[in-house]
C-alpha cells in the first residue's frame, strides 16, 4: 500500500510540474528514489519498503560546504537542527562522500498530497537558503588582535 502511494504522490508531482509522469519500473524490495529539479535546488524523495514504510523522506541538496567554513557551518547547523526539528520536523545534515549539505524531512504518506509536498518543497528552499546565506555569505566575526586598536599612548 505505502508504495503504490509514493508511486501515486510521485505522479502527481510530475503532473503539478506540467511533465507526463514517466513509468517507474522498480523493484519492491529495494528504496525507490525519485530525483528532481524545483525552485533551483536538487531534490530526492526516497520511499524504503524496508524502513518507515508509510513514510517519505524527502531530502533537498544545498551544494557544498566551504571548507574554508567546515567548522563554523557545522556549528551553525548543529544550532539550527534543534530550531527546526522543533518547528518543522526538518534537520540538516552533510554527505561525506562530496561534502554536500543535505535538508531533509520525513512526511507522512497517508497525509499528503503531490501539491502538499511541492508546497513543502517550496518552504524548505527559503529555510535552506536564508540558512545558507546566514551562515556562509555573512563573513565571521575574527577576534580582535590588540594591534587592532589604536594606542592613544602612541598618537
């Protein structure tokens, strides 16, 4: 049942998006991921048979992780993980294999339509880069040297 609904809201995603939905052939034993592009980010929705399987876990792709930033963006999400599971069920994340920070979510099957999803969709973009943008084009405060400050002994 969970799966023919992934497959049914999938669909409808395709359709609200003015594409003709393509036929998916897959295996029911195995994740069935359906990758797209919206409002310029990449997206996966991915369906498991085998974990939380009336659910959808939908995962936004933010691009890589200055590494000139690593420590101080990984704090930054950290922070914000606990804001946004609270508020909205969301959580950040990063793939270790291409350094790529990840938005995720898990939605209900049952209680979702393809438009609702889209609308979600739509929302975690605007969280994803107002955060994006709060912590890494707003340059980070460096700690003041002493040699900073004008000695009035000096002058």
């Amino acid at each position: 049942m969970s799966r023919s609904k992934f497959v049914e809201i999938s669909e409808g995603i395709f359709r609200e998006l003015g594409f003709a939905p393509p036929s998916m052939l897959h295996e029911d034993s195995l994740p069935l991921v359906m990758e797209l592009e919206f409002e310029g980010k990449s997206f996966e929705l991915v369906h498991s048979p085998n974990e939380l399987q009336d659910k959808i876990l939908i995962v936004c792709k933010l691009g890589e992780m200055p590494a000139a930033e690593r420590v101080h963006g990984m704090q930054e999400m950290m922070k914000e993980n606990l804001l946004q599971m609270r508020v909205c069920g969301e959580w950040f994340g990063i793939n270790a294999a291409n350094n790529e920070i990840h938005s995720m979510c898990h939605k209900s099957l049952d209680e979702l339509s393809a438009l609702e999803i889209l609308q979600h969709m739509k929302a975690m973009v605007e969280r994803s880069v107002e955060l994006r943008k709060r912590i890494f084009d707003i340059p980070v405060m460096a700690t003041p040297k002493i040699s900073d400050y004008p000695n009035p002994l000096l002058a």
